[in-house]
C-alpha cells in the first residue's frame, strides 16, 4: 500500500492523544469519508459562530416543561390551540409539539404539592 504525506498549518498543536487519534483516523478511513465529516464540522462550527445552532428536540421539550406545575399544565392542555400556534410560530415541529403535550398530561395528572 501506498503511504501519503500531508501537511496541514493549524490554529493550536495537537495534544499527543489528539495526535494519536488523527492518524488512527486517516488509517482507518477513506479520505472521501474524512472530509464528509469536516464538512459538517465546519457547517456546525459556523453555525454555532454564528447563533444559528438550532438545539435538539429533547432540550427543547426539557425547556418547555421543566418547570410546569400542575395547574399550568391543565391550563396549557386546556388551550391547546393558542399553545400550538405559540410552539409553530416558533418553529416547533408537529412531532416536538406531540411530545410536549404527551408530557403536560403526565404532569397535569400528578397532585400539586
């Protein structure tokens, strides 16, 4: 087999264990494969840059019912419509939406302390 070199400028020296695992990855990989993963590094890199980041479904829902108590569960179940126009117009999908509702019932039958 055929061993390539490249050299690469960047911005901070790699730790030995950094190092160790780049070349374990380079061996074990095909290069096609490697940039695919850089490219999505570097979209989610400028994307966090940026604010952009969009975060997962499960702190979304975390965020919405955290600290919901009982009575302000009911409340949301019973205005269910106005509470998805809210969760839409905020870019919620129907999925992520179902899930929060799913969520408020559980804690909407629990007894207020």
């Amino acid at each position: 087999m055929n061993k390539s070199t490249i050299e690469l400028p960047i911005s901070k020296k790699p730790t030995e264990l950094e190092l160790k695992k780049l070349k374990e990855y380079f061996k074990d990989m095909p290069v096609s494969e490697i940039l695919i993963g850089l490219k999505f590094a570097k979209n989610r890199w400028t994307a966090k840059d940026a604010g952009t980041l969009k975060v997962g479904r499960k702190s979304i829902i975390q965020k919405e019912v955290h600290s919901v108590t009982t009575e302000q569960a009911q409340w949301r179940l019973k205005n269910w419509k106005m509470m998805i126009a809210n969760y839409r117009r905020r870019g919620y999908s129907y999925p992520t939406i179902s899930r929060i509702k799913k969520i408020l019932i559980q804690k909407s039958k629990k007894k207020s302390k």
